[in-house]
C-alpha cells in the first residue's frame, strides 16, 4: 500500500460539515470515481442514518459502497440486521462507542460477533483511568482503536502530551487505530476563528513513526506540536518510500468531513500528484 491510501474515512454527515445524507452518498460515489479514489475509505454513517440510507440507495448497484457504522456499545448487535436492507453498501467497519460505566472486558465480546468476519472493528479509547485496560482489552481481542484528536468544542481536543501517551501506548500494544474529528489540516495549527489548537494529520503520522522506532512520549509529542511545513515534509516523503508503509499499518485512518481539503494540502506540500484539473 502506498503511503495515503485509504487514509481519508468520509465522515461528510458529522459536524463541522453536517452534509445532508442523500447529498453525502453522491458525493462519496463521485470521490470513488475520481483521480484521488485510492486515498478514500468508506463512508461513517451513524446507526441511526442506516434506515434512510436503505431507501436513499434503493436504486444503485448491490455492493457499490462500503460504509463504517458508528454505534454505542448496545447497538452493536442490530447493525448488521439493519444493513440488510441495504443492498447497496457492504459493511466495512463498525466503530464503537462504550458508555461511561463500560467495564473494558465488555470490548472482548465484540471479537466474537457473528457480522465480524471481514468487518474491521475499532472501539473509542475513552480519556479517563480507563485508557490503559482498554487498550489491554482491545489487543487480546484483537480489534482495533479509535482515537478522538478534536471535536466542536476546545475540551474535545486533547493536547500533544496526551495524544502522544495515547499512541505510545497503542503502539506498544500492536493495537492499530483510526483517529477521529479534529484533523482539519495537515499541520499542526491554530484555527483562526475558534483559536483551537488543532493536530496535524500528518504530525500524528510522524509520531506514529516514531513510536515504532522506539521514541519515548516526550519525543512523540514535539512531532504532534511541530509546525515546521519543511521539516514535516522532508520527513513524511522519506516514509512514503517504506516498504509496506509501517506507520500506515498502526495509524489506519481518520475520518473527515471534507476529503477535498487534504488531498488539496498534500498536492500543495508535494506530497500527492495528480493529473491537471483531478479535481471533485
């Protein structure tokens, strides 16, 4: 796998972007078939959004879409009876949420559902005590995580120390994840409207790697804060010569609202190359 494939999860209905859902599958359809295809995931929808899903794609192809389902821990077992009626989409991936009184055991039982066999599965690190005995959890079930590096609010966004403690220790657990909300940019940077401080997706790839190399957390949270655009750069470009891209395996995606604004900034860095006009 090239270094950005698959990268981009189209998570167009959650906010900031809060695209209507019929209006999201097209776009999603039109991305499948554009010259950036190879960077795009599947499109997150919540549970909630899988009965008009089934009407709004009663009329495409069987199979001509993959979704990840976002669901609380108690739904999880109605997601696939739901996407029954939807011929057009194959599950991809559910991506769980676990209340605040969830034992970290209770993740265990996702590994044995029924739906799972190719359905990737990622359960939310919580941000509290709970965060090491789910991680635990999670790689003797062998699932994956889901990470939270921002949100709507300044409080969602957790700063570089701890997201930095977070992937040094999913790291050193083998246990894969996807980051959600907040990756608005590929640098690290300061929203000039809300004044947010925001997490690079790129920074966080970067840390990634260096967490496979050995670098303690210290180290892992000057990549999450650096705001240098040459030497995040030079040093993603070297990465994209990895045989196998390993910070790819452990980092495998994050989910955005609009999949234009990155692929746009890694053509502007250098990083991605596409035909003139490749554009949605």
């Amino acid at each position: 796998m090239s270094l950005f494939d698959r990268l981009l999860d189209d998570a167009a209905v959650f906010p900031p972007g809060s695209l209507p859902l019929a209006e999201a599958v097209a776009a999603h359809l039109k991305h499948r078939e554009s010259e950036y295809a190879a960077l795009l995931g599947p499109l997150v929808l919540p549970a909630t959004d899988l009965i008009a899903l089934a009407g709004i794609t009663a009329d495409l192809p069987d199979v001509c879409l993959d979704v990840a389902v976002t669901v609380p821990l108690a739904g999880v077992d109605a997601v696939a009876t739901a996407l029954e009626a939807v011929h057009a989409a194959r599950l991809a991936a559910v991506e769980v949420a676990l209340p605040p009184e969830a034992d970290p055991a209770a993740v265990r039982a996702l590994a044995d559902a029924a739906w799972r066999p190719g359905v990737h599965v990622v359960v939310e690190v919580p941000r509290d005590q709970r965060r090491g005995a789910v991680i635990a959890a999670l790689a003797e079930a062998g699932l994956g995580a889901k990470l939270r590096t921002g949100g709507t609010s300044a409080e969602l966004y957790p700063d570089e120390q701890e997201l930095a403690a977070a992937v040094h220790a999913l790291v050193a657990a083998q246990v894969p994840f996807k980051a959600t909300a907040g990756l608005h940019h590929a640098l690290r940077n300061t929203d000039p409207v809300t004044g947010f401080e925001q997490h690079g997706f790129l920074n966080l790839l970067l840390a990634v790697d260096a967490a496979l190399r050995g670098a303690d957390v210290a180290e892992l949270a000057r990549m999450l804060a650096e705001r240098s655009p040459e030497y995040v750069v030079e040093r993603v470009a070297g990465l994209a010569g990895s045989v196998g891209a390993p910070a790819r395996t452990a980092f495998t995606s994050f989910g955005t609202c609009s999949i234009i604004e990155p692929v746009d900034e890694l053509v502007a860095l250098g990083l991605l190359t596409l035909p003139a006009g490749a554009r949605a």
